[in-house]
C-alpha cells in the first residue's frame, strides 16, 4: 500500500481513471459469480455427502465454507447500503 501510495503521489500523469473502474467492476462481478457457480454445487455436494457420512467438515473445509459466506454477506450489506443510499 505504501508503494501506490509513493507511486501515486510522484507521478505527473494519471494513475487511475475510469477505465480502470469499469475493469475493477467486471472483475469484482466475474469473481462473484465464479464463487457463486462454485459455492452453488460443492456446498450442496458437501453437506448431502456429509449427511450420508462419506464427508466430515474438518477445520479447513469449515474455514472456506465460512470465508464464502462471509464474503456473500458482505457483498449483500454493501447493496443494501449503497441502494438505500441512491
């Protein structure tokens, strides 16, 4: 962070303009969706092979179960937010 910072501060030309949001944008909307696609078929695997006993959450898969939900709620708030805001 201290290097943008520095490199932000000593240039002369613009370092960021709207290009660079739009691509940020599609980035953040790409990487939802991938997690989305991903999180829609192995957590529902996970939990069926769990309730037949063919699968144990141990701290790892716990870990990433609640890092993804943890990202979608936070990814929720932030649009309720921002939509009361607009």
């Amino acid at each position: 962070m201290v290097a943008v910072v520095a490199v932000h501060s000593r240039t002369e030309r613009t370092v960021f303009d709207e290009r660079d949001e739009a691509l940020a944008q599609e980035a953040a909307q790409l990487t939802l969706t991938a997690f989305g696609w991903a999180s829609a078929g192995v957590f529902p695997a996970l939990t069926a092979a769990w309730g037949l006993g063919y699968f144990e959450w141990g701290p790892a898969s716990s870990a990433v179960a609640l890092s993804v939900a943890a990202l979608y709620l936070t990814y929720a708030g932030l649009l309720f937010a921002l939509r009361r805001r607009r």
